[in-house]
C-alpha cells in the first residue's frame, strides 16, 4: 500500500509568508469603511471625490490582476510577492502622507495594483507549493487571512473610531508588510515554475523539503507533462484542452463576486441600518460579529475542503446563500424588530455559507485547474474577471436597491446564486487530492 504524501512544516511555513499577502488584501479593501469619514472632513471632499476614493483601488486591482499573471509566469511567483510587497509600501506610504485628494487618490490605486496582484500570486504561490493532499487546506489559508484582514480592520478603524487618526488607520498595514518583508528571504521560490523554467535541479531540491513523497516515487515529475504549453504566448489560453478548464475558472471567478459577497462585506452598517437597526453603533458592532462569522466558518472551510472536496462544498454553499438572501429580502417588508433580528441572522447565514464555499473554493479552483505553463496568466485573467465584476456590483449595489427596492435587489443576487449552482453542477470538476498532473489528464479526455 503507497503512503500518501503530506506537508511538511516547510511548506505550512511558506504558505503562512504568502498568506500575510491575504492580510493586506482583506485590510486594504476594508479599511476605507472606517476612514473616509475623517479625510473626508479634513479635506473638504465632495461626494464624487469619496466615490473616487474608495473606486479607484478596485480599478487599481483589476488592472494588477491583469498584468499579475504575466509577471508570475516570466519572473517567478517569489520575485511577484517581492514586488507587490514593494508596491504596498509606496501605496500605503502615499495613503499616510497624503497632503489632499490626489495623493489619496494616488495611494489608494497602488495599493490597489498590489493587491489584483497579490489576490492571484499569493493562492498560485501555495497551490504550488502544496502536495495534492492537503492543496486546498493550505491555499485556503490565504482566504483565511483576508478574513482576518478584513476582520482587523474592522477592529482597528472601530477602536480609532474616537480619536479620528486616520493616518494610523493606514499606516497599521507596515506591520504585515514588515512580517512579509522578512519572511519573504526565507522561502523559495516554487518547483512548478523552476520546472516550467528548466532548473530541474533546484526544484527537485525544493520539492523533498515541501513533501514527504511517496516512496521512489519521481518527484519532478509530479508537475510537469510532455505536451504542456511554456512558451509565453496568449494564443495557448485558446489551445482545446485549456479552453474548458479557462472558461471554468473564469465562471467560479465571477459567480464569487456577483453573488453578492461585496454589497455585505463594504456596506454592511448601511444594510442594518435599512434592516432598522438605525444607531450607527449597534450597526458597526452587528459588522464586526459578521467579521468574526467570516473567520471562524473559513477555518471550519480549511477542514473540509480536503475532506468534503471542492464541489459539495460549493454546492451545500450557494444553496445556503441563495436561501438566506431569499429571507433577507422578506424581512425588508416588515418594520418590527422581529424582522431585524431576523435580517441580522440571514446576513450572518449568507456570510458563512459564503465563508465555507464560494470565499475559498473559488481562489482554489483557479489555482489548480491550469496546466503549468500558462497557470500565471490564465489565473491572472480569471482574478481580473473577478475584480471587474466585483466593481460593477459595488458601484451598482445602491443604484439597485433605489430602482428593485431592498428585497428585490437580494433576491435578484439569490437568483444568481442559483445560476452559480447549475454552473457548478454541471461544468466544475472535482479536484480534491488529484495532482496538477491528473488534473490536466482529465481535460484531454474528450
Ligand atoms: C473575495 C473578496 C471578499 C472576501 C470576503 C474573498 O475571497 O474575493 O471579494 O471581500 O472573500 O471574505
């Protein structure tokens, strides 16, 4: 009987550096909830001035997403962390010292370049770094950590909420971007991307240390097959065995986002307060226990990702989150408290079945699902489509609620949860425990 393979400290070590990316993602996207009110009154912006604020770091990211493919597939995953960390420094940089808007502005669109890139680098990093087995606990660490950061600055911005320096509620992101910058010197970079490169050698170093192998087994060869695409060209995104698992991993990306997930997690406060909780401070706390559901069902999500598998998870996920946003929308046609306290259940429902599917199955599923040579850009493509879509319900969220009214709006969103689910059914593969290997076999079949 072979002895599965399982991950060493090492590769838990590296995945956790990596995964500090994941904190200054969830962070910096949530940060702005609790500070535009101060720069704000500082500077005197006018409505349009804070829409583009808070916008821009989303344009920033679709962009970063795009590009962030390309420089993971020529530079390597390791040198990719290493400049998105340098970009967060300059961004998170300009946001503390900014003097007006167009400094702000200016700050918030690099921190939003780092982090389309690091949204994809950092779960093609891990996968990369993972054996089969336990790939989805370990890449699952990264939406744990974004859950944390969202969580974090949840807390920070509520804690500064008083004095108003929102200076510090910036600048509270050098403490993860030193803690990367360190580690960052102590991990490699991955075996797959050495192979796609021809050092064979290093990454046969490498990969003895991330995993304890099967016996005799050959271990370069767990990541590379014959016929798969290197040559760094857009053309081989269309070749027919990628079509499909593209075409995939672009659907899964998308349905994350135009589920829903961003209207609660940017404009929670206002979304109790419609349910008539109307003090602003029962709202912010109702947002922080959301924070702390987001993180606690992740973790249970790193438990069963290698155990349940991808798609069940998926499955169990959108039709939770369909039902819940079915409930929230009927408590919008009540006034009494009743219907609040049931608004904040179904939120809190539509969070964790979210957190248990869509949050880290979909980072997963477009990090294993590519063949090696054009993994970088195919992921970057799919985390581009994601952030387009994740701007386009942000900007329309409010609209939307004026023109369907608030059920209307959450049962439109319960309704693509159900389109998610018979995408799911009936086009995504399950992936658990396969190596990046057999997973290409299986899009070659006709
Ligand atoms: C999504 C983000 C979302 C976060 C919430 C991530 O996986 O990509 O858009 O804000 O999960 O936990």
């Amino acid at each position: 009987m072979h002895k599965k393979s399982k991950f060493t400290s090492y590769s838990l070590f590296a995945s956790c550096v990596a995964a500090i990316g994941g904190i200054l993602f969830g962070y910096n996207t949530s940060v702005i909830s609790g500070v535009l009110l101060f720069i704000s009154h500082d500077f005197g912006l006018s409505t349009i001035e804070q829409e583009l604020i808070v916008s821009t770091l989303l344009i920033g990211a679709l962009i970063g997403a795009f590009f962030g493919g390309f420089i993971a597939d020529s530079f390597g995953r390791k040198k990719t962390l290493f400049f998105t960390l340098v970009l967060f420094f300059i961004g998170v940089l300009t946001l503390t010292e900014a003097s007006g808007f167009h400094m702000l502005l200016w700050g918030r669109f690099i921190s939003g370049l780092a982090i389309g890139i690091v949204s994809m680098a950092v779960p093609l990093y891990i996968a990369e770094m993972s054996p089969p087995e336990n790939r989805g606990a370990l890449v699952s660490i990264n939406q744990l950590c974004i859950t944390l950061g969202i969580l974090i600055a949840y807390l920070v911005t509520y804690g500064y909420s008083e004095s108003g320096q929102w200076r510090d509620m910036f600048g509270f992101a050098f403490i993860p971007i030193g803690l990367q910058f360190v580690g960052l010197f102590l991990i490699p970079e991955t075996p797959s991307w050495l192979i796609s490169h021809d050092k064979k050698e290093r990454a046969e170093k490498i990969l003895s240390k991330i995993r304890i192998s099967h016996e005799g087994e050959d271990l370069a060869k767990i990541e590379r097959s014959e016929d798969e695409p290197t040559k760094k060209n857009w053309r081989e995104l269309f070749n027919p065995h990628v079509r499909m698992p593209f075409f995939i991993g672009i659907g899964v990306a998308v349905f994350q986002s135009i589920t829903g997930i961003n209207t609660v997690i940017y404009y929670a406060p206002q979304i109790f307060q419609l349910a008539g909780f109307e003090a602003a401070k029962t709202a912010l706390f109702a947002t922080v226990l959301l924070g702390i559901v987001n993180v606690l069902i992740t973790i249970v999500a790193l438990w069963l990702i290698d155990r349940l598998g991808r798609r069940p998870l998926l499955i169990g996920g959108l039709l939770g989150m369909g039902t819940s946003l079915v409930v929230l929308g009927f408590t919008f046609l009540s006034k009494s408290e009743a219907a609040g306290f049931t608004a904040v259940g179904a939120l809190m429902a539509y969070i964790a079945f979210f957190a248990v599917s869509l949050g880290p199955v979909a980072w997963l599923i477009i990090s294993e699902i590519y063949p090696l040579g054009i993994r970088g850009r195919a992921m970057g493509i799919a985390t581009f489509t994601n952030w387009v879509s994740n701007y386009f319900v942000s900007l329309t969220f409010l609209t939307l609620i004026g023109v369907l009214g608030s059920p209307g709006t959450f049962w439109l969103y319960a309704f693509i949860c159900i389109c998610g689910l018979f995408f799911v059914i009936r086009f995504v593969p399950e992936t658990k425990g396969k190596t990046f290997e057999q997973i290409q076999s299986f899009w070659k079949k006709p």
